[in-house]
C-alpha cells in the first residue's frame, strides 16, 4: 500500500471544498432566483389579501359590478407597500447579499473565517513510513517479529486513516450541515422579506433574520470549538509524545470534537438565541 498515497487522502474535506459544494448547488437550483419567484408571489398574494377591497372599491366595483367611476386616489394607501414589493422583494438578490456581508463580518469576528486542521495526519505519515521501513528491514524468518509488525503495519494503513478522517473532517461535516441550513433560509427569503408587509405576519420577518444570524453564528462556533479541540489534543501529544499518538487518542480528539460542536450549537440556540 502507498503511504503517500493515503497521506493524500488523509487531506480529506476541507472548509473550501464545503464551501464550493454550497456555491455549485446555489447555482445549479437557482436558490436565489426561486427564493426571489417565491417572495413575488407571496407579496401579491399578501397585497391582494390586504388591499383588495381597497383596489376593487377604487376601480368603482361593488358586489361584482361597476356602480361608480374609478377613484385612483384610494389606490394612494397600497403605494407604500407595492414600493416595497418592487425594491425590497425583487431586489432579493442584492437584499440577501448585503445582509451576507453584514453578517460573514460578524462570523469573522467570531474566529469562523477558516477552520484549522489537526496534525494527526502528518504523524500517521511519519509513524507509516518508520514501519515500512521496519519491515523492509525485519528478516523474514524473524516471524514473530514480523507478524507483530504485519499486524500493526496494517492497523495503521487500514484502521488508523478513518479515524483520522472522522476527528480531522468533523469541522467540515458540521460545516456542510450549517450550508444546508443556510440554503433553506435562502431559499425562503423571499417569502420572509414579504411577510414584512403585514403586520400579523410581520414576526415571521424578524424570525428569519434572527435564524440569519444564528446560521452565521454558527460558523464562528463550530471553527472556536474546532480550534479549542485540536489545542486540546495537541498539548497532550506534546507532554506524551512516546506515548499519546494511539488509536485511543485520535478517537477521543474525534468524540471531543462532536461533542463540543454539539454544545456549541446548544449553547448558540438555548442561552443567546
């Protein structure tokens, strides 16, 4: 088996693969396009709700037929939120992109621009090569030997490499799950930016910013969490470094991290949002 080859592997998902995975379906479903579609006709629809005995009674109709010239100057009291329609909803894409701004900087401040990786990746290469190079160098009728370095030399080419790419890809698993979330909210922006128009339906508008913000958040938390992890970890390597790199180890930086992405998110939605 090639060492290298695996080391390759080993790179595994990275927050920039995440991140282009999200763009491609972004535009391969339109997202931003039907979301605007959606908000369009959620607005008509709220606009005819809300203003359509106003509209039918300024065309001069009344219980279905015309008993009075149109009066346009009722027609003023729908101005307002047809403006809104026109500038807020149709400009969705512009709208989503300035609160995306706004809200990337504040995910930035939280430390979620970039996700670090761990190092367990570049000890499994040096651990990998020193017993390829032992059993290159074992006699092969040292069979007792060379069974145990058999043994262990295909632990570390089969066993090792999914662990390590549960602990070093469980930042981008979470990641690809913030996207995700992310798209649905996009996708019914739109219909949230139309809501505004109403005032009964109003809170649904701010329900959707305050998702928004916790979708952004998110990233901020799960790269801190990520981070504290790997520290974590690293510092014990680097105070037991004959004994800490194991199985045992890369398994508990795997379950660390999940468990601290979990508390992050149920910190993130039961005590600030």
């Amino acid at each position: 088996m090639d060492v290298e080859a695996i080391w390759n592997i080993l790179e595994g998902l990275t927050a920039t693969d995440v991140y282009s995975a999200y763009r491609e379906v972004m535009r391969n479903f339109k997202v931003i396009y039907v979301g605007t579609a959606l908000g369009v006709a959620a607005s008509l629809f709220l606009l005819i709700r809300e203003y359509g005995d106003v509209i039918y009674e300024a065309i001069g109709f009344s219980e279905g037929r015309r008993i009075q010239p149109p009066n346009w100057a009722k027609l003023t009291g729908i101005i307002r939120p047809t403006i809104w329609v026109v500038v807020i909803v149709l400009a969705y894409p512009q709208v989503l992109k300035g609160i995306e701004y706004i809200l990337a900087g504040f995910q930035d401040s939280l430390g979620g621009q970039t996700g670090p990786e761990s190092n367990f990746r570049d000890l499994w290469r040096e651990e990998a090569l020193r017993y390829q190079k032992l059993m290159a160098q074992t006699s092969t009728w040292d069979i007792g030997q060379k069974m145990s370095l058999i043994i262990n030399y295909y632990i570390i080419l089969l066993i090792k490499p999914f662990i390590i790419l549960l602990e070093q890809d469980a930042y981008s698993l979470f990641l690809a799950l913030r996207y995700l979330y992310l798209i649905i909210l996009e996708l019914f922006g739109g219909v949230a930016l139309a809501l505004y128009i109403n005032k009964e339906t109003r809170t649904h508008t701010y329900t959707w910013l305050k998702h928004m913000l916790f979708n952004y958040a998110m990233l901020g938390a799960f790269a801190m969490a990520n981070e504290l992890a790997n520290l974590i970890i690293d510092f014990y390597i680097n105070r037991n470094s004959v004994y800490s790199y194991n199985i045992l180890i890369i398994a508990f930086g795997a379950v660390l991290k999940l468990f601290l992405f979990k508390q992050s998110f149920n910190i993130l939605k039961s005590n600030i949002f």
